[in-house]
C-alpha cells in the first residue's frame, strides 16, 4: 500500500490508508487509546477500541513519544475530532523504531531548554514544525535565487575549496596539510568568480561552503557558512551590481511570500514585506557624519569601517527617513577594503565598493574589481601582499577581461533576517563554529566541551 501523507487525508475518507510518521503523545483511556501521529505535512487522531485486541493495547501502551509508527486505518470524517474533524481507525500497526524513554527533552513542550541545550540533540530539536518550515523557507529562497539568475543568463560554477592561496587576505585562514604542501580552505570563491569572468562567462553564480578561521563567537558569525557569490562581467560600476542585487532580492522575498507567507506570519510573526526597490544608498562618508548627528561614536581603531553596533544606527536612521528595511553603504575607504576593489574615479582613496545592510545587519560585501594587471599588481604591493602568490591570479587579466563586479552574501545571515531570528545558529542544521563542534566533539557527533567554557577561552565580540 502506498503511503498517505496527513494532509492528503480528506480526500480518504472511508478508505484504508497507510501512514508514517511519528508518535507525538499518546492518550490512553480505559477503553481506547489515542495516538496523535505526526509527519511533515500535520497532525491526525488515531484511534483504537482496546478490547478489539488487547495485545495491541499492550504493545500500544508501553511506546514512547517520538516512536517512529507504519500505521494502517480506515478514514473516519468525524467533525467532533478537534484535528482536521477527522480521525483514522487503527487496524495494524508496526513499530520502524521505538524512542528511548525519556527524551533528552521533548520538542513540543510550550517551553524548551535553551538553544546551547538543543543544538546537542539537534535532529529532536529539528523535529519542530518550527524548523521544518525554516529549512522549506530557505530551500524556496535558494530556488527562486537560481530562477532569477536562469531568467537572466547566469551559468552556474563550483569552485575549488582546497587552495594553494588565501583567497580574501591572510587572516582568517584554515591551512592544512596537502601532501607535502601547505592548502588553505577557500575564504570565499573570490579568485574563481574572476576567472570565469577571464573565461568569457559573463554571468556566473556559486552556492557552496565558505571557510573563514575567526574565533570569536557572536550570533552572526560561523568558521564555516554557506556563501552565496554571483559575478557580472561589462559593468560600468558597483551601481550595476546593487542595481542586480536589490531586483534578485525582491524577486526571491516575492517568491518565499509566496509559498509560505501565511505560514511564516503564523509559526514565525513575521509578515514578510517584499522590499521596494531601488534600496537607499548612502555614501560611508556620509554614513559616518549620520552617526555622528545621531550620537553614536564609531570606535577608533575602525578606520572608516563600521561595527555593527553603527550598522544597527544606520538601520534605525533608513526605517525612520525611508521606511526601507535595506540600505546599501557604498564608497568604502581602501584601509578597510580588499586590494582587488577597483578605486573610485576622483577620489584614489576610496572603493568602487558596497556593504548590504538588512534589519541592521550586514548580509552581502560587493564591489567592481580592478581588471587592469599593473594597476591590480600595484595594490597588492600597497597592501603588504607578496605578488609571487597571487600571481595567477593576476595573470587572469593579462589576455582580454571585460570590467567585471560581483558580491558575496551569506545565506543564513538572510534567513536570519528574512525571519527575523536572533542567532545564525539558529537557521543551520548543525553548527561547526569555533566555539562548537570541530574544537569539541566526540566521536558521536555530540559537543563534550560546554559553549560556557569555550565563551571563556574566547573573546566576546558583539
Ligand atoms: O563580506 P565578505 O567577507 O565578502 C567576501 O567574501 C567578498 N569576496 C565578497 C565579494 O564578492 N566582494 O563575505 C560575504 C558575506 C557577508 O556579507 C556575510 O553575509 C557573510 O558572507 N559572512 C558570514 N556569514 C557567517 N559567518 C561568517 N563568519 C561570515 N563572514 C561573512
Ligand atoms: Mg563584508
């Protein structure tokens, strides 16, 4: 028998289906037992008239919740039923997988222990509507980001991860072992993106793991993430990139309200609002003299960079002057830029560069890059860099390069946002940061170190 799925129940009644899924609680009375079983799709009643089979009251009785059940019953439309006004009759039942008793902690209690609790018993965490609808949400967001760039031309790229360079600058790097050498795992696919814009792609894009050797351990930062990089070859400046990014932004919260808005607003409060474009652009120049009217102090050592704190000021100054949710801050100064940023044309201390702020965090870096060798070479040397290394990469722009510009965004940073959620930990299947896993796990994939200890032996960054 094929199975049923819950949600496809209605159109059963007076039938006898197959269902799977999981015991969420069982109510055991004198004379019946209710089941209420859960797959992805819902919740239904199962019912069953113990003296029809005493054994099978027996064996109902002693199941744990979170059993994993193959159910057979017949259908009964029964509008007194609170759920779905339908309830399905037990006739056979096989236990897939019975669940220890008790549970590390139960996934539908009304208050749940806290997330540094849950992420050790992560796949019971996940069991939550909560986290099923957040991976569909994040699953809609990539497809419709790959239908916006299929409509526009782009060709997808998957870039090596192994390197024999750094591919963003020298901190923040993993090295390893490779063979005799020394690699580095990827910082971003920076190098790559380029050199399919050398090869004559034009439009490219990348979704694929990220790698950066950060310790600190706040709520937006992992060591490893998943990078979403696109490239655009033929640009006049970073306005083309902005220009692209704001209309692919839309598209993908259009397509995410879509399928699950509704859904969103009920599990998550959050009603979903599709982003106007253009985004407001502010110039940092300015950006920091709007701090300063605001009272907000940048700290020294930022150099014309912003901390997040000055992002979340900005945020306020946009919703308030704008009512715009987004804010792209363009024109960054060189000491806080990579050397491959092309320079501002009039002034040689600034960067053909954006940040892309949402709800008051930084969710995309973009800029148009220097193509031209020489003038690429130069900044390097300005920037303390060896060139001996990066000389591949240079040579890319010695035989025919159109302008080209691109940016990178980190996708759970945008779930974070598009859900309005406190912590990237949150919209991860499993964390791998620092302050996780790849310092402090045991063979069985559970942290043996506290998140305490490990807060201890790094700083706090906010
Ligand atoms: O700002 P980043 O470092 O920029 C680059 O990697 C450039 N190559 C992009 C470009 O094309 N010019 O990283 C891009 C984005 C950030 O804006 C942020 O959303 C995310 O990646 N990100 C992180 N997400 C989670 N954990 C981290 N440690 C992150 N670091 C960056
Ligand atoms: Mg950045």
């Amino acid at each position: 028998m094929e199975r049923t799925l819950i949600k496809d129940l209605r159109g059963k009644i007076d039938q006898t289906v197959k269902l799977q899924g999981w015991l969420q609680t069982l109510r055991d009375q004198k004379k019946m037992q209710f089941l209420i079983l859960r797959d992805p799709t819902g919740l239904v009643q199962v019912a069953h008239w113990k003296p029809n089979d005493e054994i099978l009251a027996s064996n109902i009785a002693s199941l744990g919740a979170e059993t994993a059940l193959t159910i057979i019953g017949k259908v009964i439309d029964n509008p007194v039923v609170k759920l779905n006004q339908l309830e399905v009759q037990l006739e056979s039942l096989v236990v897939e997988n019975l669940a220890e008793s008790p549970l590390p902690f139960d996934p539908f209690a009304e208050t749940l222990p806290a997330l540094d609790y849950r992420l050790d018993w992560r796949y019971m965490d996940l069991r939550r509507a909560y986290n099923y609808l957040l991976f569909q949400v994040q699953t809609t967001m990539e497809m419709a980001m790959r239908e916006y760039w299929l409509k526009h031309d782009f060709i997808e790229i998957h870039s090596p991860k192994l390197m024999g360079t750094p591919s963003e600058s020298g901190a923040e790097l993993f090295s390893l072992d490779y063979f005799e050498r020394k690699a580095y795992l990827a910082q971003s696919p920076q190098f790559y993106k380029q050199m399919a814009m050398a090869a004559g792609f034009e439009r490219i894009f990348e979704i694929g793991p990220v790698f950066r050797a950060d310790p600190s351990f706040t709520a937006r930062h992992m060591t490893e993430f998943t990078g979403v990089d696109l490239e655009i070859s033929w640009i006049d400046s970073h306005e083309d990139v902005m220009a692209f990014e704001e209309n692919w932004l839309q598209y993908v919260y259009a397509r995410v309200k879509e399928l699950h808005g509704e859904a969103i607003k009920e599990t998550f409060g959050v009603e979903l609002v599709v982003p106007q474009v253009p985004f407001p652009r502010i110039p940092m120049r300015d950006a920091v003299e709007i701090l300063k009217s605001r009272g907000y102090v940048l700290p020294a050592d930022k150099k014309g960079d912003i901390d997040p704190g000055g992002e979340r000021e900005i945020a306020s100054y946009v919703k308030e002057k704008f009512d715009h949710d987004f804010v792209f801050l363009t024109d960054w100064p060189i000491g806080v830029r990579p050397f491959y940023h092309m320079r501002l044309a009039g002034d040689e201390t600034l960067t053909r560069s954006f940040d892309l702020i949402a709800n008051g965090l930084e969710i995309t870096t973009g800029a148009q890059r220097e193509h031209r060798p020489e003038i690429l070479a130069k900044q390097a040397l300005e920037k303390g860099l060896h060139l001996e290394p990066i000389q591949y990469y240079i040579d890319f722009f010695r035989y025919g390069c159109p302008p080209h510009g691109g940016f990178g965004l980190g996708l759970s940073r945008l779930l974070m946002v598009m859900l309005n959620l406190p912590n990237i930990r949150d919209c991860l299947l499993y964390t791998s940061d620092a302050a996780d896993d790849l310092l402090c796990v045991d063979l069985g994939g559970r942290r043996i170190i506290k998140k305490k200890k490990i807060e201890q032996q790094h700083k706090f960054k906010n």
